[in-house]
C-alpha cells in the first residue's frame, strides 16, 4: 500500500510540475483560500506566531497578514513543484531583478562565501540562482517521506550543486568546502537538535537557534551574506545583502542574535511570504509557557 501511495504521489507532484506558472499560482492560492476555511493546526500557528511577532499590528491587520500568509503557502506548494521540475533557461526567464550580486560575483575568492536563505519567498529559486555562480554545497534535511528525496535532490542539483545531508558528514563537507574557498548555502532558521543551538531573540521572543553558523565562521573565516527570492507579480525578485554585523563574532551570544536579525531582515522584505506555519518557537526557556497553546 505504501508503494501505492508514493507513486500516486509522485505522479500528481510531476502532473502539477507540468502546470504554467500562473496556472500553478492560481490553484495554490485556491488551496490557501481552502486551507485558511477550514482551518488546520498550520492556520492555527499562523496566527499565533503573526500575533506575538506583529504586537504593533491591529487584530485586523494580523488577520489579514494571516490569511495572505496562508494564501501564499499555497502558492509555494505548487510553485515549487513547477520549479523543480523545469527547466534552469526557464527559471531564469521568472527572474525580474537581482540586487546585491556583486556581493558574489565581487568577492574574495580566496575565502569561502557563505549564503543565508531564511524560509521567506521561494528558497528553491534562491538556491537555483545561486548554482549558478559557481561551486555550491546546500545543507538540506532529508524529508520525512522518504520517495519525496530523490525528486528534491535532482531538483536541487540540475546545475552541478552538492546537496549534503543534517548530520556529521554533511558538516564537514560544508567545512570543506568552505576551506576551498567555494560557496554554501544554509536555511538558517530550523529548529536544531538539543546539541546544535541555544536560545537568542527572535521578533522580540527567545528561539531556539542554530550554532552551525556561528561554528563554521570561526573556523573557517568565511565571507557571509543574506539572500532571498520573493515571488513578485511577473516572477521573481533576488535580493543578496550584507550579513547583519556581530554574526562573525567570537561571542555565541552576539552572532546568533546577528543571525536572527538577518532573518527579521528577511522577513521585512514580504512578511506574507514567511513560512509562519512552522512552530519556530516551540521550544523555550526551561520555566517559560508552552508557546503553541490552544
């Protein structure tokens, strides 16, 4: 039954990847619309991370922000799926504007570059453009359902990218990479394990954050930068920014709190398009209340 289910599945992923962009945005923002009147646990955790994140914003104005978050969610289900599944010529055809670029191709190309893509916009399409500059290594967490992994590798990897997994090979193959002086990409923010963060501000709340960053820069000395692929009306718009400052610092403390703000950062460039849904704060401080409470 479960081979049943995952050829169903990968069936219906290549059918909607077969989809025009516009024919693929209409229907997720028809999921969305679905998804915000029925409302499931992910809606419920929308609204309660745009709540405590958004204080200053009218219960109205965080509604909404919810309801276009949820929206925009699925669009990203679609979208990715046509992403992935075309091809880089056509991707480069959605691209509408890339800012901060010399940020890459100006760099010092005697030390390694490290590239930040928070959850905000399409990460897959920053990813993407990113291949494109050079040798790159991602960092990637291998989906639960495990016939969903080889569509997302060869996805990730049409241009010669290295997709490494969350364990202990997969960082020192960031590390070495980075001591060649090539590029790797990171989604900053996941939640760790127990072992691989500690807690620093976030929206004004304490999160779980992770070290990887903070650890590969003190031992490598690498360049960092922000990046981001917002899904504007005709396509897509890349955004590469310096890295807030103190996220190279000797301190814990400094960098991953720098890190949260490069996150911030890349929220304000379209908060609708965060992944909201994910319970970034489920873990706290030992004595602090459950965050997600109904």
């Amino acid at each position: 039954m479960e081979k049943i289910i995952a050829k169903l599945t990968l069936l219906t992923l290549r059918s909607i990847g077969r989809l025009p962009l516009p024919a693929g945005l209409f229907f997720g923002t028809l999921l969305g619309r679905i998804a915000w009147l029925v409302g499931p646990r992910e809606v419920h955790t929308t609204r309660r991370n745009i709540e405590a994140c958004y204080p200053q914003l009218s219960a109205r104005e965080q509604t909404a922000l919810a309801r276009q978050s949820v929206i925009e969610s699925g669009r990203l289900a679609f979208e990715i799926n046509i992403v992935w599944q075309r091809s880089t010529e056509w991707l480069h055809g959605q691209i509408v504007s890339i800012s901060g670029e010399h940020l890459i191709t100006q760099r010092d190309k005697s030390r390694g570059l490290m590239i930040l893509g928070p959850h905000v916009g399409n990460w897959e399409v920053l990813g993407a453009i990113c291949s494109g500059y050079g040798p790159i290594a991602f960092l990637y967490q291998p989906p639960k359902k495990k016939h969903l992994e080889p569509l997302m590798i060869a996805a990730r990897s049409k241009q010669g990218a290295t997709q490494l997994p969350t364990d202990v090979r997969g960082v020192a193959g960031l590390m070495r990479t980075l001591k060649r002086g090539e590029t790797i990409g990171i989604l900053p923010d996941q939640n760790p394990d127990d072992n691989g963060g500690d807690f620093a501000e976030l929206f004004g709340h304490q999160a779980l954050t992770m070290t990887l960053v903070h650890k590969l820069l003190q031992k490598t000395g690498a360049q960092v930068i922000m990046g981001a692929a917002i899904r504007v009306p005709s396509g897509f718009a890349i955004h590469f920014w310096e890295a807030p400052a103190g996220i190279d610092s000797a301190d814990e403390a400094e960098s991953l709190r720098a890190l949260n703000v490069g996150v911030e950062q890349s929220v304000a460039l379209a908060p609708s398009q965060y992944q909201w849904e994910y319970k970034r704060f489920r873990r706290q401080p030992e004595g602090m209340p459950r965050f997600y409470h109904r």
